[in-house]
C-alpha cells in the first residue's frame, strides 16, 4: 500500500542474510576479503578492469565522484531538477571544495548535447568565469525517463571533444538497465562514461551504494576524498557483502524489473493523467487533492508532486498483485 519512496522498501532478504554472513572477525576498514573481491566482482559486470569502492549513501557516492573530477574553482553541468542540485544540500560544493553547479533544461530532466553546448558558448576562457570540468547525468532520471545507449554516446562524444568528463548518477540505474535490456557496459563507459554511482539502496539494500571507477587509476584519489569525508565504514565488510549478494544470480536487475512491471501495472490504469512516460519505478500523475486524499482514506501513501500532481514509487517488493488494487483505485477516480 505505500508508494512513497523505493528508499522506504524493506531490505531484501538475501541482503540480510549477506549481512548477516559477513559477522565474523576479519580486517577492518576495506581490507577485509570482502571488499578485496569488489572489483573483479564489477569488472566481470562491466567487460573491463574497473575498480569499485563501497559506501553508505548515495549522496557520497555523487560527491566523491565530482569531487574526484572537478577542482574547486571549476564547474559540473546538470540539469535544473538533478537530485545533485535540488536534493543533496549542497554536498556537492560541500565535498568539491567549492566547485559550481552550471544548470541546463531539458524535458524530463533530460540533457543534450545542444543543451551542453549552449551553455560552453556563454563561459569565456578567461580566470574571471568558472569553466566546466565535467558533466553529469541521471540514469533514470528524477522523472523516471531513461538515457539510451545513444543519447549518452552522444553526450559522451562533446565531453571527449570538449575534454569534459562525464557522470552517472545511478541511483536507479538497475531500473534503467532492466527497461534497456542492453549490456551495463553499453550505457556507461562504451558510451562515455568515466564515473558511476551505482545505487543499491534503493533496490533492496540496506545502506550500501557502489561507485564505479572505469579508469581505475581515478579511483585512487577517491579513496583518501572517502576517508576525509568520514565514509570509509571500521566494518566495511557488511557493506561489501550486500554489493557482492546482489551480483549474484543477478538479483540487482531482477529485483528492477520486478519494480518496474508493477510500475506498468500502475500507469496502465490511467494513461491520461500520466505527466511523463514511465521508463522505470516511478509514475507522476495528474491528481487533485481531493482525488489524493480519496486514495490515502483507502490506505495508499504516495508523495505529493506540487499541485495537482502526485509521485508513486514502485519497490521490489511489489508483485503484480500489490500494483492491482492502488491501479483499480486509480482508474476508479
């Protein structure tokens, strides 16, 4: 019954098995067996040597990777709604040093190249204006749309030319994978990428998200940024486990896919109100408070989206028989 947030979902009970598993006295810090398996276990997921480190938000998984790749007095390009701009506090700055965050449009929460390259030709070469040292992307994004291979190819081709490094914000980047039904390395480093947050948490972990370094030797400087910042977890095995429990068996993408079939089931009952295509876990939908307030009387919670307009989160914990009743409530309006 509650559609609030995929953050809310319970823990996964493979996850809490893995956590429970990994209780037993080994090194501490990332030293333990554990972690050391991290980065084979992601460069077989990938198709190529990469190198992963754990931490416990997604926020630091964002941070730690524009701070690794954009100095104080630079600038990092995102879209005016990406969760680095209207939902981390200012972390971004916080962790960079300083660092701006140069905003474009983009419908959906999505940007292009064109949008990229408009906002380059307003920033002079000169020590009075902030340049771009990267840009970064969600993938789904805060409206629930996905990038394909092509779209971040392209974005991946200006950052080259324009020597720009790019970042993935991955929070549901197991839900975008599942909608693709592409290879990961095919929307990330094959099309560009140099840094992803891979979040878990989200997908039925506890408070364990991955960032993938596909240039290894970036991730060195990220390491020291990890401890500075108060993230390199004393017991670092128990998150290293649950990244390592939903590699296997691809528990990672079967738990999105569960996600993203009840989100169909959902935006199904009611194409009209939809507000934009639902790609992922997440529906937005025409509603009017008096329409919300006759689903939540029926049990359902859900996230206020403005006026007018609701958010609904899918998780994956639920089954097709959970989407059914909020989807009948939803078409019965």
């Amino acid at each position: 019954m509650r559609y609030f947030s995929d953050n809310a979902a319970p823990v996964h009970p493979k996850i809490m098995q893995a956590i429970a598993d990994a209780n037993f006295v080994d090194t501490a810090y990332d030293g333990d067996a554990l972690s050391q398996r991290l980065d084979a276990a992601f460069s077989d997921l990938f198709e190529r040597d990469v190198a992963a480190l754990w931490v416990s938000t997604g926020t630091a998984a964002n941070c730690l990777a524009l701070a690794s790749l954009a100095l104080p007095h630079q600038g990092v390009i995102c879209h005016r709604e990406a969760h680095i701009e209207v939902d981390e506090c200012g972390a971004p700055g916080f962790y960079t040093g300083g660092a701006k965050l140069m905003l474009v449009d983009g419908d959906g929460a999505k940007i292009s190249p064109q949008t990229v390259t408009d906002l380059l030709s307003t920033i002079r070469p000169d020590v009075h204006q902030v340049q771009a040292a990267a840009v970064s992307i969600t993938n789904a994004t805060e409206y629930g749309l996905v990038y394909r291979p092509d779209e971040v190819a392209a974005l991946g081709a200006l950052c080259r030319d324009r020597k720009l490094a790019l970042h993935m914000d991955g929070a549901r980047f197991g839900n975008a994978i599942a909608t693709l039904g592409c290879s990961p390395a095919d929307v990330t480093w094959r099309a560009g990428v140099n840094v992803l947050s891979f979040g878990f948490a989200k997908n039925g972990g506890m408070n364990a998200e991955a960032l993938i370094y596909f240039d290894p030797a970036l991730a060195d400087a990220a390491r020291y940024r990890r401890k500075r910042a108060g993230h390199l977890l004393s017991k670092g095995r128990f998150l290293a486990a649950q990244l390592l429990a939903f590699l296997e068996g691809d528990l990672w993408i079967d738990n999105a896919r569960t996600a993203n079939a009840a989100a169909r089931i959902i935006a199904e009952a009611a194409p009209e109100r939809l507000l934009h295509s639902v790609e992922a876990n997440e529906i937005f939908i025409r509603l009017s408070a008096i329409e919300a307030a006759a689903l939540r009387s029926q049990g359902f919670d859900f996230y206020d989206w403005g006026e007018g307009a609701a958010r609904l989160v899918t998780s994956w914990h639920h089954r097709d028989a959970d989407a059914a009743p909020l989807a009948k409530a939803i078409a019965a309006l």
